[in-house]
C-alpha cells in the first residue's frame, strides 16, 4: 500500500512504517535478527518489564542529505550507552556490531519513510530492550528482546526555532541521587510523568530537574541536558544523575572549536541569573533555546529571550550541528554513519 505522507506535516509522533526488527536473546546468546511486519510483540504475562521495569531505550535519528544519501547520526555512541543501560538493569549486553546490524536494516528496509532533503522532517529510530520470561519474584530475567523501529517526525519547532519556557519545581525528582539517573530506563520517565504534565498545563515545555540530593544545582530537562553560555564559555552541569547526552557531547566539541571555553561541573541554581543565554538539548529537541526559567518555589524568573529570537551561540551551534547530521556541513568528527 501506497501512501503519501505530508513531509512538511508531521509531528513529534508515531506513524506506521513498513517493517521492525528483533533480537532474542536465549540461553546466553543473542539469536538471529528478525524482520517482522507486526506492530505487536508476543511476551509473557509476567515478563519483568512489565512489573518491575527491566526495559532501556535509545533514541536517533536519519536524515537524508541534498546527495540522496541517508545519514545516521552518531549510532555507535547509542549501542554504547544501551550497554551501559543493560549493566546498570541487569539485562544482556549487545555487542556493538549487532546494534549496528539491526539499526542500519530498520533504516534500509523502511527507506520510504527517510523524509527528503530539505523538508524539516528525519527518522526517528526507536530501539529497545525487554527483560522476559515467566518470573514473580524480583530478580533480572535471563531472557530478552531487543527491538528496533522506525516512525518519520517533523522538526521539533513546528513554528520555526525559536526559545520556549521551562520551570522549576522542587517537589519532584526524576531519578536518586545514585539510582538510575543516568542511563536511558523507562522507570525515570514513569517518575517524571506528574511533573512533566503539571509543567505542561502551567504552560513550559518541560521541568528543569535539580539534584535530587542538595536541591542546589541543575540537572537537566526533562528528557534534554542543559547548557548556559556566558563570557564566551559553554557550561553544562556534570552529575551523577544526569543521562549522558549525544547531542550535548557533540555540541561541547563544536562549541570547543568555535572557540569557546567549555566547563563541565556542578552548576547551582544561583548561576542562573549570570548566563546570556541557556539551552536544552536532545536526539529530539536538538537545541532548544530557553526563553525563560520560572522558579516556582522561589517565585523568581531568569529571563534569557524576551523577543522570541534565539540568542547568537546557540543559533550557531544548532545550525552546525544540523549542517553536520543533513551533510550540508563537513564531518570532521566521523560522527556521521551514511547507509
Ligand atoms: C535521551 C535523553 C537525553 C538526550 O540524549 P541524546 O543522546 O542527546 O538524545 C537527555 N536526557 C534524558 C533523561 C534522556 O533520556
């Protein structure tokens, strides 16, 4: 079945596409790569990621070049942290190559949906992992899947890019100061939904997490990092329970060699009031620049962008990074996979 898709139309969503992949993981080994047309998964009534949350995910994205080519951006740093994920749960560990394997067919076999050059839009590319099996008690499962699919999105801004408001609210915290902050599991987003919703319908497009531990210092956005520029230094917070961005690692290099200062170190919440100008970056987000903290708790406002237009280093910095993920832009990094 044919169908057209309104590239320049699409949202932040889920779409049907051709075909995912699977991976089981039995008896100590990872099987075969599976292709499959079902959007369903057959899986045990007590799989432990279903009661206990033994589940991680990645998230990345394609895009196609002015070439025609297909890029995926920084895919083995995602088989990485996935690793790390899987350590930090109890679940398998997948080599690297096999990440790859599955990422690039879930790419290839859904070419159609790789939106082109020019419209805004990318693939999306979703892969997960569950903990199986019939279990009760609380321990890991020794059976899992692996999963990858693929849904086209539009860009992040649907009303051009442009700098959006968050909040603080010390009544919530996403993860423990030494629990599973800083890999990518389900269960921290389960824990951020009330605070992220409370957010949403007072209007901010996502809650700027403090330390669980001091209450003192950012963490990050939601499911974003943040950074602040000021003096002509990129400063992004370092902590135990942040979730180690792509993007924000790729953007500490670009910044670096534009010739900013980069410093990577707790960040309190009373440097807010110092920083030009602030941002919050992800796979999803890319940079989204903050137009405003409101402290709730603290009723005090840290204004960054009054006038609706991004500041000047993060308008450069988004507009490199995408250069490099379309390929307008030169790749000096290799962060750039072409299919
Ligand atoms: C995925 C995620 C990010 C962004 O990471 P990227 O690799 O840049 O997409 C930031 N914070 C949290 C909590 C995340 O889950």
């Amino acid at each position: 079945m044919e169908q057209t898709i309104n590239w320049s139309d699409l949202s932040f969503g889920y779409m049907k596409t051709d075909y995912n992949i699977r991976r089981y993981y039995r008896n100590g080994s990872w099987g075969e790569l599976e292709v499959s047309s079902s959007e369903s998964i057959n899986i045990h009534i007590s799989s432990t990621c279903l009661h206990y949350g033994q589940e991680s995910f990645e998230g990345l994205k394609a895009f196609r070049g002015q070439d025609g080519r297909i890029r995926i951006f920084r895919p083995e740093e995602n088989a990485r942290r996935m690793q790390a994920s899987s350590r930090g749960i109890m679940m398998a560990e997948q080599p690297v190559e096999l990440f790859m394997e599955a990422v690039e067919k879930a790419v290839r076999l859904n070419e159609r949906f790789v939106p082109p050059y020019g419209s805004g839009a990318s693939l999306y590319i979703r892969p997960l992992m569950l903990g199986l099996g019939a279990l009760i008690g609380v321990k890991p499962a020794d059976e899992f899947v692996f999963l990858v699919f693929v849904t086209p999105v539009g860009p992040y801004f649907k009303s051009g890019f442009r700098p959006a408001p968050v909040c603080i609210m010390r009544d919530f915290d996403r993860a423990a100061p030494l629990g599973t902050g800083n890999i990518k599991v389900g269960g921290n987003y389960a824990a951020s939904l009330v605070a992220g919703s409370k957010a949403h319908e007072a209007g901010y497009v996502a809650v700027l997490y403090l330390d669980p531990k001091e209450k003192n210092y950012i963490d990050e956005c939601g499911p974003a990092n943040f950074f602040g520029i000021k003096d002509n230094t990129y400063v992004t917070p370092a902590s135990s329970s942040i979730l180690p961005s792509i993007t924000n690692k790729s953007l500490i290099q670009l910044a670096g060699d534009m010739g900013l200062k980069v410093e990577r170190r707790p960040v309190p919440v009373s440097e807010l009031a110092s920083f030009e100008e602030a941002a919050e970056c992800g796979t999803a987000a890319v940079v989204t620049p903050i137009s405003r903290i409101d402290d709730l708790d603290e009723n005090r406002s840290y204004v960054y962008s009054s006038d609706g237009k991004p500041g000047a280093v993060c308008e450069k910095l988004y507009r490199k990074l995408l250069g490099i993920q379309t390929g307008d832009e030169e790749d000096p990094y290799g962060w750039v996979h072409i299919l």
